[in-house]
C-alpha cells in the first residue's frame, strides 16, 4: 500500500529521505533573514529530520502529513509547528529508464513542490559564524507558512513576525523570495531598539490602502 502511517507516545523521528530530492537552492526560507540565498552557495551538508506525533504519507495523492509536536532540525534552521503538510510530484528524470525508475521504488521518484506549516510556526536559523551570532538570533514566527519551492515565494499570514536581535519586522502578510533578498510587506511596521539601549520604538505603519512595502534586509 501507499499509505504509511506511525503513531507514537513519543516523538516519531524520521530521515526525510523524500527531502533529499530538493534542490540545492530550494531550502526552506532560503532567504529569509538576507546573506542566506540560495544562490550564494550549496546548501551545507547533513541531514533534515521531522520529528512528529502521527505521520502519513501518501504517495498516491503525493502528500505527507505531519501532526502534532512537529519540529524539523536542518543543517541551516529549526522550524516547530503543530501541522506540517509536504506536498510531492513527480519528479522528471528525463533520462532514466523505466527499469531504473521502478527498481528505485516510487519514493525516489517524487520531488517536494510545497511545504505548508499550521500552527505557531516558529522558523530559526542557525549562525553560520560567531559573527553571525553576535549579531542576534534571527527567526520569524507566524500561524501560517506557506513556501512554493517552484516559485521561490514564503508566504507568512496570521500575525507574521520577522525578528532579528532586538529588531522586528510585522505585518499582515510577509512575502519573503528565496533567490534574492527583498521582501513585500503588507500594513508594515518596523521596530528597532535605539543606541542608548532603550526599549524599540514603533516605525510608523504603513497605511492600510497603500503598496506592500519592498524591504530588502
């Protein structure tokens, strides 16, 4: 059968192997916090693991499903959220054969096209330097995350927060593009903590009828 299914009291914890399937340049949030992009280098090396409650995949209907306690740990960011769905497609090998493609099973013919998170998504990246570090852990939290890897677009909705250091970025919607580093804003508003160590003041908010905001971290 296509379908698999683990549940756990604990913490089902998976090799992602269908994630070997992504392109160097399609890490989730690529370039989210800016000096990420993909096109700046290979994606470092190691594995991604998704912990998780329940898990299903189907491969009929090219979706896997994680639910409940769901944490992924990548080489380059940590991501929690309570739902995960991880949608799949054929992948085109155009010059493998049809015997090589049914020995390899059809898990290694599926490629992710789009990754959704539900649910308190908390996405940090981890320093790639210590002068990295210094500079303040950089993560964004939101309801929902929704990445095509096909466009390159993150899209954050339900209270979206981008925050590095003492630094916040919020809005009603995000639009972050993996392959540069510019960012849409909607109803945006900065806040930005001052030499003197005080706490951040508000930046003044972007009407509610005018253009997102073209913010290029």
């Amino acid at each position: 059968m296509n379908i698999t299914k683990l549940t756990m009291r604990g913490s089902l914890l998976l090799i992602f192997l269908i994630a070997g399937a992504i392109p160097g340049q399609a890490q989730l949030g690529g370039s989210l916090f800016g000096g990420l992009s993909s096109s700046g280098g290979e994606r470092k090396g190691g594995s991604t693991t998704i912990s998780s409650d329940t898990m299903n995949i189907d491969l009929a209907k090219n979706l896997a499903v994680f639910t409940g306690n769901v944490v992924v740990d990548d080489p380059q960011m940590n991501i929690k959220c309570h739902k995960m769905l991880v949608y799949l497609e054929d992948a085109k090998k155009e010059q493998a054969s049809e015997k090589d493609k049914v020995a390899a099973g059809d898990e290694r013919n599926k490629e992710i096209s789009k990754i959704i998170c539900i649910g308190d998504v908390l996405i940090v990246r981890k320093p790639e330097s210590k002068e990295d570090e210094a500079k303040g852990e950089q993560k964004a939290i939101a309801g929902k995350a929704d990445y095509d890897l096909k466009s390159g677009k993150i899209l954050l909705t339900d209270k979206p927060v981008i925050m590095r250091g003492d630094d916040k970025l919020t809005g009603t919607a995000i639009t972050i593009y993996r392959d540069s580093d510019r960012m849409d804003v909607e109803g945006g508003k900065i806040l930005m903590k001052s030499a003197t160590g005080d706490e951040p003041e508000d930046a003044e908010e972007n009407p509610a009828d005018s253009a997102p905001a073209i913010i290029k971290p």
